[in-house]
C-alpha cells in the first residue's frame, strides 16, 4: 500500500508538471518564431520601400551600378523597360502596402515599381522559412534536464514523507504481533488447565461440549498468533513457477479425496515472491471452495501484464452484503458456523493480505448457474 502511494504520487506529480512543461514549450515554440517573422517582415518592407526611394532618387546613368549594390540573397534587384510577368505592379510603395505584400506571399514573389518613363525596378524575392532549430534544441535539453530534476526530487520527497509512516506502521505491527503472542501465551495456560479439570467430569451430560469449546478457542488462539506471525514475517523472495504451484496445490488437495480440477496449460509461469506464502493464500481459497462448495475449479489465464487465477465452486454462494465482509477477521457467514465446517473465520483474510502483499487482488462474484467465484489478479 505504501510502494503504490508513492508511486501513484510520483506519477501524479511528474505527468502535471511535464504536461505544464509541454505547454509552455509549445507556446514559446510557436510564438516565438511568429515574433522573429513579424520583425523580420517589418524590416524586409522598409528595405523594399527604400530600394524604390533610393533607385527613384538617383540619375539613370548611375542607376546599374546601384542596383549591383543592392543586390542580397533575399532581394534580386533589376532595371527593365516593362514590368516582369505576373508581378503586382506598384507606382508609390510604402511600407503599409510592402507589409500587406509580404503577409499575402510568405515565401517570396516578384514586384515591379514603376519610375515613369518605361522605366520598372523589378525584385525577385525569396523570403526564407524560420525554423529557430538553436531554440527548439535548448528549450528541449532544458526540458529534459528539468524533468530529470523533478523526478528525483519527487522521489525524494515522497520518500522523506513516508519514512515517519513507514517506521511507525513496522512499530505498530511488532507491538500487534507481541500482544497477540503474549495474549494467546497467557490463555494457553488456563486452557491447558481446564481440560484437564473437565477430565473428571465425564459422566457429565456437558463433558463432549466442554470439551469441544475448549478445543476450538484453542485453535482460533493457534490462528490468531500464526496470522500475527506471518503478518509480521518478511518474505523469502525467490523465483519459482507460479503455474507448477497451483498445480501441486490442487493435486495435493485431490490426493487427499477433494474435487479438485486445475487448468493451467503446460507454460512455465516465472513469478518471484515467497511460495510458502502464496501456497498458503491458494490453499486457503480452494480448500474453502471444496469445504464450504463440494468442489473446486480452478483455472489459469495468463495475460502480458497481469495473472487471473479464477476458482469456482458449486456452493450456495455468499449473500452479496457479505461478499466483502468475509475478508473481515474472525467473521464467517451464518451457514460456515458449525462445528462439522470449523474454521476460524481467518482464512480469507490471509488469503487477501498475502496477495495485496503483491500489489494482487482478491474478488468474489456469484454465479448465475449457483456457486461461488473467487477471481486473484496478480501483477507480472
């Protein structure tokens, strides 16, 4: 629960701050070459405007030599006796209507100014795209180099804020664990001592229910300390094949005279975790299959990212106020509690401690044609 909230924090945290990010860049990247173009054709226009001032100022004789001086790569300036085909003619240009021109032809065209006289300035002009690749390049290694940042820092963060919970929560599951122990030590004793008093009691009506109470608190005693035991028990990781160990579950259980059937397939299922552990949590769930639903079937899937193990028995099923219920500790349904059944109402609550352990979780769902179905999903 803990490595899920900190992940689910640092997801949180990182998608809003690299959606801001995104943005922003997105905004600086297309405003910003529209600012440069802007400035750029409000130069441009006055150039233009200038070239036909000045060409229209100086004397025709001294003309060419001018126009070799303002030739540049973006404007190509030539004299001519008529204007060039399908330029857009103008007599008295000023930078409104170079500004205009411009806008209407963003890659460039041909212009002819008219100096009286059959005399035409004509401009070929080539107007550049802006593509700023030196902004888009630094604004991106910024970026990255923020996120990175980030990240760590929200790493850190949450991890500096979950260390007080963690250490109390390891602090409250060692004193739990120790009280438990204490308490089932301490009522052991008495326990022992009553069955051996009611021994002289076995001409009595009462003797077999006496005797019965007493080996059932014994039991749930004997429970309740190995839940507080495992609950507290750091797992043996190691690997292991997931789909060999629901198969020597459900044997194990066949073996022993249950209906039990199991449908894996024949894959190797690589799974890493504590396989006592998770023995336990399967066994827990079909032996409560077989014990409370006369039969259990269980079946394998197998997807990319997640396991689904689903078992299903042909019980009366669990009333649907109950189906999250019997997860409580200690709780059974009214139908589980005689003493033939047994139990200590704790098995479904290894069960589902055991699998959340994994990031896993545990389903129940009624089924339609009668039964019960107990659905695991488990993370790869």
């Amino acid at each position: 629960m803990k490595n899920n909230l900190a992940r689910q924090t640092i997801t949180i945290l990182s998608s809003a701050f690299i959606i801001v990010l995104l943005a922003f860049l997105f905004i600086v990247n297309t405003m910003t070459p529209l600012l440069h173009q802007e400035m750029h054709q409000q130069r441009l226009a006055a150039y233009l405007v200038e070239i036909f001032a000045t060409v229209d100022n100086v004397p025709a004789d001294k003309t060419p030599q001018l126009i070799n001086e303002l030739n540049t790569p973006i404007v190509h300036v030539m004299e001519a006796k008529k204007p060039l085909k399908g330029a857009e003619q103008m007599v008295a240009p000023d930078i409104m209507k170079m500004h205009h021109w411009i806008r209407r032809h963003p890659h460039g065209g041909d212009l002819s100014f008219s100096l009286g006289s059959e005399r035409w300035i004509n401009l070929e002009v080539n107007l550049p795209r802006f593509h700023d690749w030196w902004l888009i390049t630094g604004f991106g290694l910024v970026a990255f180099i923020l996120i990175l940042a980030f990240i760590a820092l929200c790493v850190w963060a949450v991890h500096r804020l979950m260390r007080p919970t963690t250490e109390l929560s390891n602090n409250l599951l060692h004193d739990r664990t120790q009280m438990l122990a204490a308490i089932s030590h301490d009522l052991r004793t008495p326990i022992t001592r009553l069955k051996l008093r009611v021994e002289y009691l076995q001409d009595s009506e009462q003797y077999q229910k006496i005797l019965a109470d007493l080996d059932e608190m014994e039991a749930m005693l004997t429970a309740v300390l190995s839940f507080a035991r495992d609950d507290a028990r750091h797992d043996n990781t190691e690997h292991f094949d997931l789909n060999a160990l629901l198969d020597s579950v459900c044997n194990d259980m066949s073996d022993t005279g249950f209906a039990v059937t199991y449908n894996g397939g024949e894959k190797r299922l690589p799974f890493t975790g504590d396989i006592n552990n998770l023995k336990r949590a399967f066994s827990n769930l079909i032996g409560n299959a077989v014990k409370y639903g006369g039969q259990a079937d269980v079946r394998l899937y197998c997807g990319d990212k997640q396991i689904k193990i689903e078992i299903d028995d042909r019980g009366p099923g669990i009333p649907d106020t109950d189906l999250e219920r019997v997860f409580t500790p200690f709780y059974r349904v009214e139908q589980s509690r005689s003493r033939e059944t047994g139990g200590t109402g704790l098995g479904l609550t290894v069960a589902r401690d055991i699998i959340r352990s994994y990031n896993g979780e545990i389903e129940l769902r009624n089924l339609s044609q009668g039964g019960l179905r107990v659905k695991v999903m488990l993370r790869l």
